[in-house]
C-alpha cells in the first residue's frame, strides 16, 4: 500500500467545499474521487459533488444522513456524525481551498506514477517473448495513462470573452509567422508558416520532387526555428538522405559522393571540405518506418516528443508519404479508409503533442503532367490520391510539379529563369500577411495576345536535390507589365497596393 498521501490535505479540502461550495466550479473539472486516498474522504467527496451538481446545499447533518442511508460501513468506531462535524470545522479561507486542490493533485499524480513503476515492473516481466517494438509500445501504452488522465478537459469559450486584450496582447508581442516559418518567402507570406495540430500538405506524381522539397524544408526550418524536426521516411534509408542532402550543399553529383570518388577530384575536394553547412548541427532526426502501422508511428512521436522535445515546446513532424504502411486491410477497411484513419490519427498525435505535421501524397493519373501541355494538366482536389480526408483535415494543401515545356517558355519570357517546378495551392485554411483571399487567380497574356486566368502559384527550381523559390506567377504577370515586384519596392516606401 502507499504512503503517498496526507488525510489532513484531504480534510482541508472537503472542509473547504462544505464551507465555500460556491468554489466548486472552479475545481470539478480537475478534482475526482481518486485523488483522494482514505476510503471514507473518497465517500464523502462523492456525496458533496452530487448534492453541488444538482446546486443542492451542502449541509454537515444532511450530508451525515446521506452518507449513513447508503448503508457504508466504516472500519471501526467511527462516528460519521462526529466526523463529518470535525472536517466542516476545519479552518480554511476561500482563497486557500484552490490551493489545497492543487497540492492535493501532487500526491495523486504521485501515486500514479508510483502504480505506473509497478506496471511497468510487472509489464517488463511478462513481455519477454515479445518484439522489441511490441515491448516498447507496450510500456507506451502504460506510460500515455497519465498523459490521458492529467490533460484538462476542454471547456467552451464565450467567443468575444476577452477579444480585446487578445489583439492587444498580440499587439505588444507581434511575430513574423504563427507557428513555424518555412524556408520560402512567398510561401510563408502567402500562406503562412507551419501551424501546430495542422496538416501540411504537398501532393505530387512519382518522381517529381517532393521529397527533395520535404528534405530542404526539414533542415531549414530546424535551422530557421531553432526547433527540433522528426522525419520518418516511408522509402529511403537515412544514409540516402545524407548524401542527398550533401549533393544540395555542395553541388556536387550524388554519385561522386556515395562512391567516395570526390576524394579524387581536387576542385570536389576543395568545395566538400569548405562547405559550411556541412558542418551545422541541425537537430533533423530521421528514421526509416517502412511497413511500420500508424500505431506504432504515433507511438513513436510521443516519445520524440517527451525524449527530445520536452513539454511546452513546439516541433516539426514530416511524414514522407501517406500510403499503406503495415495496417491490417479487410473487406470492412479498405486502402482509403485506411490512408483516411492515418491521416485523421496522425493529425490528433501532433495536436496532442504539439507538433506541426508537414507530409506528402501521391496524385492520380489525372495529375499527370508528362507528354501534356500545361493547359492540359489538370491541378485541383480531384487529382489526390488515397482518401478525401486529407481534403477535410488538411490545413494547407498544394500540387508541387516539374513544368510542362510550354510552361518553362511562358514563364521564361523577357530572359529571367523561373525554374523547373510550380507548388499551387488548391485548399488553405490558413494564409500569411500577403495572402489574396479565398480564391487567387490571376489573369496572364499568352504569346498569341489572348489573356487567361489561372490559380495564382508560386515558382521553384530545383537542380541536384536543391530547392530554390523564384517568385510567383503574379511577379512574373506584373514584370511583363512592367509594374516592379512587390520586393522591388523599399519598406520605406509606405504602404503598397496591388492595382
């Protein structure tokens, strides 16, 4: 049995709510019958938060009565009219019964976690023949107990409680982006940076680029943030990467670097061994799930979190793709429902523990861009693959795709590159500082003279798995029509609108 408790807290608080019942409110979302460690202090808490529940006075000789026709026996002599009179007795200010709450809370989670080392003890003892991972998910499961138990209910808000002093607060405390700024001006001034609890999404063909998008967003956002980034890679082991993200700083052949043959080219030797970035300490950690279930891949982001992160801290989850990964399909689950629990489970972990998730799905065959000219290809909610719910949970969603031909000479013209790929949003929930609205489109004049509107994007080009932003579509429209680009114009200048 535990010595974790103290039986005159437990008076002080009971005493408290028979004396200050208008305090209960204040304390029934947090306080429960188990924190209270005597039998006969568990009984009569019960008894007083039904009669408060039903605002029914609470009353020393009724509350007596009551317990006594319950019929409970109590070890002992004990008088429950006496003692119920010695605890309403008890001495304690309005203001103090919060407090003795509180620390009555402390020996309960104090408890707890004493149960829980038992548990665990007794888990351990038990699992011997089990896998590694399965031991592993297994204490997991006992330890998030009290990760459940401790998280306060979530109670409704009266919108317009407390508006002003929030903008106000804002106000004196303003920030570039809320949540995580991307490595990308356009991209974080249009749509914002990377929100906590939020789905990030970039869907494209095979082959097209987006984990090399995903990667040189990892690594500079941990650089950007300061913060701590998790990739779990459903396709390529953690060596790959490394050479990947080699190949991006020093511009060398990924081939020269994963032979070791750059040791024997002096110009690749010079740029290996004076590149900078190699050597920062950029805390992306990255580990290859392969057919892990999405159990065990929430599992594991709790424990990043509470292993590397730390509580009260925010972090960066990239899932590189969404697709079957070792879940269990039926007649009664299919793939979409499957991929849709994935999408819907990974979303909770990270609101849970207070990540930004930033992941990738494929696009259908109507995304297909190969062989076609641009007009042809076909950008739009219909070309995701898997399951709508990416649709319903996704904060931001957008197609990332290599240029069709007639794409690269449309942008092209007047002689300045704007790159091999486009990133165009079709869904934002959430959009940056110089956002257009609920729908951005842009009407463009094609080489023939005609004019046509098309979805506002963002350029991007890419060359030996680096990325690098080249403006929008709109830049491209207003420097055809000789207006200068928004960055073009000094912050001195005063406030600019677009005509």
């Amino acid at each position: 049995m535990s010595n974790i408790y103290s039986l005159q807290l437990e008076k002080h608080v009971l005493g408290g709510l028979i004396n200050h019942p208008d305090v209960f409110p204040e304390v029934d979302k947090f306080l429960s019958e188990s924190d209270f460690f005597s039998e006969v202090h568990y009984t009569i808490f019960c008894v007083i938060r039904k009669s408060l529940s039903k605002n029914e006075k609470v009353d020393k000789v009724i509350l007596a009565d009551q317990l006594k026709n319950w019929g409970i026996k109590y070890n002992g002599d004990l008088d429950i009219y006496e003692y119920i009179d010695g605890i309403a007795f008890t001495q304690i200010k309005k203001s103090a019964v919060i407090q003795a709450v509180k620390d009555l809370k402390k020996y309960s989670l104090r408890r707890d976690y004493e149960k829980i080392g038992e548990e665990l003890k007794d888990s351990m003892r038990k699992n011997g023949e089990k896998k590694f991972e399965e031991i592993i998910e297994s204490a997991d499961k006992v330890c998030n107990q009290l990760v459940t138990k401790y998280t306060e209910a979530e109670e409704p808000t009266k919108l317009t409680t407390g508006l002003v002093d929030l903008l106000e607060d804002r106000g004196n405390n303003p920030v570039e982006e809320i949540g995580l700024a991307t490595p990308f001006k356009c991209l974080n001034e249009m749509y914002g940076g990377l929100r906590v609890g939020q789905a990030f999404a970039i869907a494209a063909r095979p082959k097209q680029g987006k984990s090399t998008f995903l990667n040189q967003v990892a690594f500079e956002t941990a650089r950007i943030n300061k913060c701590k980034v998790l990739f779990l890679d459903t396709e390529m082991a953690t060596e790959e990467v490394k050479f990947r993200r080699s190949a991006a700083l020093t511009d060398i052949n990924p081939w020269w670097l994963e032979t070791g043959n750059w040791r024997k080219n002096e110009e690749m030797v010079k740029k290996v061994r004076s590149c900078e970035g190699l050597k920062e300490d950029h805390d992306v950690y990255h580990l290859y799930i392969g057919n892990m279930s999405v159990d065990k891949i929430c599992s594991l982001i709790r424990r990043f979190k509470y292993n590397h992160v730390g509580r009260g801290n925010n972090f960066l989850v990239v899932y590189d793709y969404l697709k079957i990964t070792g879940e269990k399909l039926s007649d009664f689950n299919k793939e979409y429902q499957a991929i849709g629990d994935k999408i819907n489970m990974l979303k909770s972990v990270c609101m849970e523990t207070e990540a930004c998730l930033l992941t990738a799905n494929q696009l259908n065959r109507t995304g297909e861009n190969r062989g076609r000219r641009g007009a042809q290809v076909v950008d739009d909610m219909s070309t995701l693959a898997g399951s709508d719910r990416l649709a319903w949970f996704g904060g931001n969603i957008f197609i990332f795709r290599a240029k069709t031909e007639d794409e690269v000479h449309l942008d092209n013209r007047g002689g300045i590159d704007r790159g091999t790929h486009k990133l165009i949003c079709v869904a934002s929930r959430y959009q940056g500082k110089n956002a257009a609205g609920f729908r951005d489109m842009v009407t463009r004049t094609l080489e023939d003279g005609s004019q046509r509107a098309e979805p506002n994007y963002i350029n991007f080009n890419i060359s030996n798995f680096r990325v690098e932003e080249q403006g929008t579509l709109e830049d491209i429209i207003r420097r055809e029509e000789g207006i200068a680009d928004i960055s073009d114009i000094s912050g001195d200048d005063g406030d600019f609108l677009l005509e």
